[in-house]
C-alpha cells in the first residue's frame, strides 16, 4: 500500500501514523503557549527588545521563540513570562484519554 501525501497541515496532525496523540498535544501547546506570549506582550505595549531587556533573555532568542524556530527551556519561559504578569501551572487533563502514558 502506497501511503499518500498530505494536503494540509491538518491531514498530518491527524494522521495517526505520521503524529501520536502526544506529539500532536505537545505540538497545540506550545503553538498556544508562544501565542499566548505573544499577546502578552503585545498587551503590554513591549516591543520584543523591550521585554528582552526586562527578561534578562536575548532579542534573538525572543524572535526565535515567537516565531516557533525554538522550544523554550522551562527557566526561559519563567524569564520571559514573570515580566508579563503569568506562570505556569500543571493542571489535570479533563475529559481526554492519555493514551500517550
């Protein structure tokens, strides 16, 4: 059986054999995650070599992470996100199957 392309993005995520329910999870947070950041700091009214100064975190670095080339380290993202007002929390996962555990 020849396996097809994909068209879309959304054909691979979904596809089971190509993205596991993990992979495709991590992928939607950290997608959520910089967006998340990025509307913080926007908020804000901080330019990126502003929240850099602030964060103690390069420019480039910053540039890196908005733009999804780089996965932040956990102390990075504690760095950049104390100055904009937020944390990070472990919550429970309601109503989905781990099937990833």
């Amino acid at each position: 059986m020849v396996k097809t392309s994909p068209k879309t993005i959304d054909d691979y995520m979904n596809d089971e054999t190509r993205v596991s329910p993990a992979e495709r999870e991590r992928i939607n947070f950290e997608v959520d995650l910089i967006g998340k950041i990025v509307e913080a700091r926007e908020e804000k009214g901080l330019s990126q070599r502003e929240l850099a100064e602030i964060s103690g975190i390069k420019q480039p670095a910053i540039a890196r992470l908005e733009s999804l080339k780089a996965t932040p380290q956990i102390d990075t993202l504690f760095k950049v996100l104390y100055p904009l007002g937020y944390t990070i929390e472990i919550v429970p996962v309601k109503d989905k199957q781990a099937d990833f555990v």
